[in-house]
C-alpha cells in the first residue's frame, strides 16, 4: 500500500487524482462491475463528452473569462450537423458542425471585446439566442438520422475518448508551448498588463472564445451522435457541468492558470461517481447531490491550505 | 434615490486604464461643449433611468402595434408575470451590488416553493409562506458561511449548492409535484386588489424593502462599499465578512418568498420547477444597470427590467410569436441592453482621439 508520506505527495500533486484513486478503490470493492474493461470504456466515453467542452472551458477559464453559451451552441451544431449529413456527407457536415460552433464562439469573443459587454452577459445572451435558434431550426422536433451509421463512429468505441485525448495533448502544447498559450494566460492573470505590453488581448480573447465554441460543438456533435437524433433541447445545463468539472480540476476562477490534466481527472471522477451509484442502484437523484458536495467539499480544502500556507507564511 | 458618499464610480477594471480615460484626457484642450457633456454623467443616467426609459418607450410601441395589449386584464398579467423573477431579483441585486452573486436561486426556488405548496393544505397559508422563506433564508446562510467562513468563491459555493439543493429537492420529493388549490393559498399568486395584481404590490413592497436597506441604512452603504473596493472596505473598518453572510440570507429570504408566490401562482410545485432560474434573474437585475463587477446599481431599475422581460414576452405571444423566437429576443435586448454603455465608451474615446491628434 502507499505510504502517508507518498499520499500526502500525491495529494498536493493533484487533490482530484487522488480523490479518483480512493473513489475507484471504493467502488472497485463495493461493486463486482466496475472494474471491467467494458465498463471502465463507458465510464469514459461519458467522461469525454463533457471532457471536451471542459477542456475548451480550461482555456477560457484561464484567459479570465468564462463561457455560458456552451450547452447551446453544442445543441444548436448537432442539429445543423445531424440535417446537414444526408445532404453532404458525413465528414463535410461533421466539419461544418464544428467550425459553426466556432463561429458562435467568435461572435461571443466580438460581443466581449468590441461591444465590451462582460463575459458572464455576453454568453449568457448567446445562451438564450443560439438556444431560441436551435429550437427554431428544430421547429421544436427530433431530427433523425436514418441509415447514416458512419455518423454514429462519432460517439462508437474509443473515437470520444480519443478526440478527448487528443484535444488535452493539443491544449497543453498550446498553452505550454506557443506564443498564443503565453498570451491567452497573461491575459487571464492581468489583462491591462498584458494590453500594455504589446498582447493583442482581442485577438487572443476571439481565438479562446472560437476554440470553446469549437469544442462545445464538438461535444454536441457526439451527444447527437450516441442517439442519431439532433434535438434543440439537447446538451442543456451542460455550460455549468463544464465549468464544475475545470473548477474540480483545480483551474482556479480567477484566471492566468489553467491545469489541463485536471480538467481530465475532474470530468473523469464525475463520470466514475455517477456511474458507481448507478451500478449500486442508487437513485439518480443523488448524483446531483453528490456533485455539489464534491465541489464544495474540493474548494474547502483548497481553501483550508491556502489559510495554511498564508498562515505559515506570516507566522 | 441618494448615492452613497463613497467612491462608487468605476468599478469595471477594463474602463479605469483605457487611454482616454486617464488624466491627459480631462486638460483644458479638450471642449467646453465636450465637458458639459460628461458632467452630465451618461453613465449615471443611463444606468438609473435607461431601462425605465426603454420600458416607457416598449409600452407605448406595443399599445400602437397590438390594440389588444392597452386593457386593463393584459397590463394586470403582464405586471402579475413580472412579480416571479422580480422578487427573486431583489435580492440578486442587493448580491451583485456588493460583488458577488448567487446561482443557486433556482435550486433554492424549487425546493422553497415546493415547501410552501406542501405544507399549506395542512398547516395553513401563513405557516406556507414563512416556512418557504425560512427555507430561502437558511440556504442563504449556507452559501453566505461557506463564501465568508471558508472562504470559498461565491460562483463555485452556489454552483454547488445549486447541484446539492437541486438533487436533494429530487430525493426529498421524490421528482413529485406537490399540488394544492386551496381558495386562500392560491389567492396569492392570481388574486387582484382592484386591477393590481397581489404578486405584483408584494413585488413593489419587496423592491421598496429593498431600496430602503441598499440607500437607508448603514447595511445598505456597506453593500456599496464592499461592491466597490472589498478590501478597501475592510481596512475602512466595514465589517465585509458579516455583511456579505446577511447579504446571501437576504438573497435567499426574496428568493422564498417569491417560490412561494409562484407556487401559489401554478398551484404547484415540482423539483425541476424552472430550469435557468438563476440565470433569468441574474439577466433581470443586469438588464436593470446594475453592474456586475458590483459597487452600482439600483432597485428601481430592477423593477424596470423585470417588467419590461415580462411585457416583451406578453408582446410576442399576443402576436403569436413562436416560444422559440421569443427566446432569441430575450438574448438579443439583453445584449442590446448591456452593449450600450461600451458602445458609448468607444465612441468616446474616438472623440477624443480626433481632438488630440498629437498625442
């Protein structure tokens, strides 16, 4: 077994693995299913959904801003995705989903930095709008996709966790390695700093608001995919999931950080949790529950070290 | 409507370090015209009167486009619909006026009205109502310990408060709706006193509550104080802590009060009472001219707000227009609404770029 010494390492590492660990451990003996490799696939392939828009979220969380409008702008590109794939093609209409997406984001991005309206009320404008258009474009209906099973690889297998993958390993290079990534977190630390040295925090704040959007389409695309049927409604709620799962990763609020692995973990041990009640028959009911005490609970002991830390540091 | 005496202008970071807001800006080059103009405060203005203004304006459009909006039952629904976000609003706008804000109003509402709706038929409308705002009150102080005492960031603290009380409301009702139609319960929610309807004057009490204690009371000044500068106020002495703690009980007691009323209203109440409350309220108080960033804002424009969201709605249905649609307006005035004061700072600051082309 581990050591307390090595615990306590892993614990400051990250707090979310650590609690993944234990929560895993836990449902591995509580429940003969869990640790089986069909089931350890689905608790990923959910994770990945709502992984992908949080991964987006990172990125606009540590740039100072959020994003409100996810949950509809996934709604509104899968239902554009799920008409336009009898009539172009799977892969054209998949691509067109997705740069929709990023378009909506881009208008989000327009909307903070030249209408200069803050973050929380230009998405949550766009949240309304790109909703009332979905569900206009939907006349309110099912759109299904019949015979089209090409579309359904989208959400079949390891193709969400992949592109989940995929997308973290893309992220932490951007961020970690390019100049863009540089800016996007001088932003989020400092705008008018940034501004003053020469970052052209606009253009830096389109590009974070298009790549949300863009990833927020994505998960749409596979939510539409796992029922090959587009619908207005679908994906709604999923902007604050999303901005949970990056908090559990521990990317703090205040922007100018972002922790790609943990947004992982955090999407992760949402998913394994719910899943673990599900296999102990326990009432949906309780996810949610359990859900906002993972959160407060995580953010208290964030809170506890840092009065420790401050506490250390000034006696 | 009084301002406190404390700084209070300013409070959105992006704006204090613009160019063409920093001294340069107000030297003897510029106008006279130009510094009339900006004594005159648009900001101030707009902020206090802007919605009310527009509201005046959506009226008397509707009444010329639609004959059947000016009588006397539709006003009466349309001030009646205003009531159930408004109230709730309140107290938002006492949250946001001091910097921070509560997303868990709609899990609160939920579990509030389904309390007054539960326990009315069996203990009476009085019991309904004081248990809903108790109710209201002690998640308030919830959210107020876990943001003060553990120091949690509001967002997170009510976003997990908003998944805990949402999911709790489900088990403790079991996802049932709890109906009751009893005369004097409902009378509540759809009674009128003469044309007005009674959701609609305890709306106008509460905003009148509310005003009294943002621009009467020392609380009040704290609220403003703290909105502006937190820590400025706390080395001021402010008791920033027990202020913000009162604050999120006073957001919570509004919130119950107006669940109980909407209960009343639909004689029910179900765990998943009204998806998006939180962000419907928080667009109200917004639309309102309070800001965000906290330290302005005010009740009346509240009111303003939450009566023009209901006229536009009440507009567009009595012109059969699509539920769908009506949502992309919703966005769209808020937008429009919010856009309008950095639409006016931009072309400020091109203005005075043009009269100083030196620098």
């Amino acid at each position: 077994m581990l050591s307390k010494r090595a615990v306590f390492a892993l614990f400051r590492l990250s707090p979310v693995g650590l609690t993944l660990l234990v929560v895993g451990v836990v449902f591995t003996l509580l429940t003969p299913t869990f640790l089986t490799l069909n089931n350890l696939l689905n608790v990923c392939t959910s994770a990945s959904v709502v992984a992908i828009v949080g991964l987006g979220m990172t990125l606009a969380i540590a740039s100072g801003n959020f994003d409100l409008s996810v949950g509809s702008t996934a709604a509104f590109a899968g239902c554009i995705t799920m008409s336009l794939v009898p009539q172009i093609g799977v892969m054209p209409a998949i691509v067109s989903g997705v740069l929709s997406g990023g378009l909506i984001g881009w208008v989000n991005g327009l909307i903070v930095t030249e209408l200069r309206v803050p973050a929380f009320i230009a998405t949550l404008g766009m949240l309304t709008i790109v909703r009332g258009a979905a569900l206009i474009y939907t006349r309110g209906r099912d759109i299904y996709l019949f015979g089209k099973t090409e579309y359904k690889m989208l959400s079949s297998g390891m193709t969400p966790v992949l592109l989940a993958l995929a997308l973290a390993v893309l992220f932490s290079v951007l961020l970690g390695q390019t100049r863009f990534g540089r800016h996007i977190l001088a932003t989020g630390s400092n705008i008018i700093s940034a501004r003053r040295v020469g970052v052209r925090t606009s253009y830096v704040l389109w590009g974070v608001f298009a790549i949300v959007g863009a990833t927020a389409a994505l998960s749409g695309l596979i939510l539409s995919a796992q029922v090959l049927t587009g619908n207005g409604r679908l994906a709604t709620g999923l902007e604050l999931s999303a901005i949970a799962v990056v908090v559990l990763g521990g990317t703090p609020l205040t922007g100018g950080k972002a922790s790609i692995p943990g947004t992982l973990l955090g999407s992760l041990l949402v998913a394994v949790i719910n899943n673990g009640l599900n296999l102990l028959n326990v009432s949906v009911f309780y996810q949610n529950v359990t859900l906002g005490l993972l959160l407060l609970g995580a953010l208290t002991l964030e809170a506890l070290a840092a009065h420790r830390t401050l506490n250390r540091a000034t006696a | 409507m009084i301002e406190p005496a404390l700084p209070v202008k300013s409070a959105n970071p992006l704006r204090t370090v613009r160019p063409a807001k920093t001294d340069e800006t107000v030297n003897p080059e510029v106008g006279q015209a130009s510094r009339a103009i900006r004594n005159l405060d648009w900001d101030l203005l707009w902020e206090k009167f802007g919605i009310a203004t527009v509201l005046a304006f959506v009226w008397i459009l509707a009444a010329l486009a639609t004959p059947r909006f000016a009588n006397l039952d539709n006003l009466a629904s349309v001030l009646r619909q205003s009531a159930f976000v408004g109230v709730a609003a309140v107290g938002m706008t006492i949250a946001i006026i001091a910097g921070t804000f509560d997303l868990s109003v709609g899990s609160t509402q939920a579990l509030s009205a389904w309390t007054a709706v539960a326990i009315a038929p069996y203990f009476g409308v009085l019991p309904a109502f004081i248990a809903a705002v108790a109710v209201g009150g002690t998640i308030g102080l919830l959210n107020g310990s876990l943001v003060v005492l553990v120091r949690i960031p509001a967002f997170i603290a009510t976003l997990g408060t908003m998944f805990l009380i949402s999911g709790l409301t489900f088990i403790l009702t079991n996802g049932q709706t709890a109906r009751f139609n009893g005369k004097d319960f409902v009378w509540w929610g759809n009674g009128l006193i003469g044309n007005i309807p009674v959701p609609f004057i305890l709306f106008l009490f509460c905003a009148a509550i509310g005003a009294f204690i943002l621009h009467r009371t020392s609380f009040g000044r704290y609220v403003f104080t703290i909105g502006s500068n937190a820590g400025a106020a706390y080395v001021a002495g402010v008791p920033v802590g027990r202020t913000i703690l009162f604050v999120f009980v006073v957001v919570g007691l509004f919130t119950g009060l107006g669940a109980a009323l909407l209960g009343s209203r639909l004689y029910s109440a179900g765990p998943g009472l009204e998806p998006g409350f939180e962000l419907n309220v928080i667009a109200t108080v917004v639309l309102g001219g309070t800001r965000l960033a906290g330290g302005r804002g005010s009740m009346f424009g509240t009111v303003a707000a939450a009566i023009l969201f209901a006229t536009l709605s009440n507009v567009l249905n009595l012109n059969h227009v699509d539920a769908f649609v009506q949502r992309v307006a919703v966005g769209l005035v808020l937008l429009l609404a919010l856009s309008v004061e950095g639409v006016r700072q931009r072309l400020v600051e091109r203005w005075n770029r043009r009269q100083r082309p030196s620098s």
